[in-house]
C-alpha cells in the first residue's frame, strides 16, 4: 500500500479564496482523522470519521471549516473564505480500528496570504 | 486540558548516547502511543503501550508507564544521527463511542555526529 495522500502538498492562496485539501487513507482502514499543525497550538484534532460518517467535528474551529467522506477511499477538508490564521499544515491520518495506531500522510502546507 | 506534555521541550546528545524523553498526563488513559515527526513530514507510529502494560520494548526503543504517576518515559539507547526528529506522546482517553487522542507539543532531539 502506499499509505496514505494527501494534495496538493503546497497550497499558496489569497485571503478570501477556498481551499480544498484532499486525502486517500489507507485500504481497508475504517478511521479517518484530520489535523492541524501549528508551532503556536501544536497537533490539533479536527474531525474524524469512522466508517465514512463523522464522529466528532468538535474540533472544526469554525463554520468557515467543513469536512466530507463521500466513500471509504477519498476524504476533502475545505476552508471558504481562507483567512491568514488558517496558515498551518494539515495531516490526514487512518487507523484500522479505533485505539489502533495511526498512519499519517505527509500533509498539506498551507499558507494563506 | 488532557493533553500529554513532554519533557524536555528539547534534547541535544551525542551519537551513540541514550536519550530519555518524558510525557505526563492528567486524566486516566485506555493506551499512550509514541510518535516521531522527521521535519516537513508526518508523523510516524513508533509504539504503543496499554494501561495495564508497564514496559514495552522495539528495537532500540524502551518505553514505561506509570498510570499511578500519569507518566510514559520513551528511551533511544545508542543514538544515531538519524534518530534527530520531533518525540510526541499520544494519549487515548477514549470513552464509549467518542474516540480522543491528544498529542502533546513534542520534544525535538538532536543526535550530533
């Protein structure tokens, strides 16, 4: 397998823009995590699906945030309008049970000018 | 909040010594796991303990844990340059459905050749 992808790997965009990261986890994992980055707030939790259904959006920072799994093999995280504090790196991860170990991509650099 | 916190923030050693990174927590755990984050790229599962493991061994990594202290020590014998990386501990305070894993900020180690 070849783990899990994100893209783009950078992404450089004007305040105001949408943005939209994308993410295949692993074949056959059930959990799907995002996470935000920052040297600031350290590895954050932003929402993570289990069977393609979210479980737990509670850490979306806002509205302008939202998160889709259309099928086990494909998952987007979209910011509309991008603001400058959004500026961080974004991780996709699986897991093949809940508890289990996670597998992360090498995530999205985002840079919202 | 239930985050782990590592200790030290950072850790510079020479090749071939030991390095010792700690993590505490605040609330009772199902497991703690290690991870490790070369720069720009995501994180790597290193290792997980359960609550009602003590130590745990994988090559060159040994890591304890003390429920009764809330404290998890990761230790690298024998140091390579290649073992420079970012050391996150990783606490699963899961409880019914609602699955939680909270990082910490990360000790950064310096392995100098």
């Amino acid at each position: 397998d070849a783990g899990v992808i994100q893209s783009p790997r950078h992404e450089v965009t004007e305040m105001g823009q949408e943005v939209t990261l994308r993410c295949k986890p692993i074949s056959g994992h059930d959990y799907l995590f995002w996470y935000r980055q920052t040297m600031m707030r350290g590895l954050e939790l932003l929402i993570y699906f289990n069977n393609n259904v979210p479980i737990d959006d509670s850490g979306m920072p806002e509205d302008r945030f939202s998160a889709k799994m259309p099928n086990a093999s494909f998952s987007t995280l979209k910011i509309q309008p991008s603001e400058p504090r959004d500026s961080a790196v974004y991780f996709c991860a699986s897991s093949i049970y809940q508890g289990a170990e996670q597998y992360f991509g090498p995530g999205t650099r985002l840079t919202v000018t | 909040s239930q985050q782990g916190e590592e200790d030290p923030q950072a850790l510079s050693i020479q090749e071939g010594e030991n390095a010792t990174m700690n993590c505490s927590y605040k609330t009772s755990i199902n497991n703690l796991q290690w991870y490790r984050q070369n720069s720009g790229r995501g994180l790597v599962h290193l290792i997980l303990i359960r609550s009602n493991e003590r130590e745990k061994h994988s090559g060159r990594l040994r890591v304890t844990l003390d429920t009764s202290k809330k404290s998890s020590s990761l230790l690298i014998t024998a140091s390579r340059a290649a073992d420079t990386a970012s050391y996150f501990c990783a606490t699963d305070h899961s409880g019914g459905s609602n699955y939680k894993l909270t990082f910490g900020k990360g000790t950064l180690l310096t392995v100098n050749p």
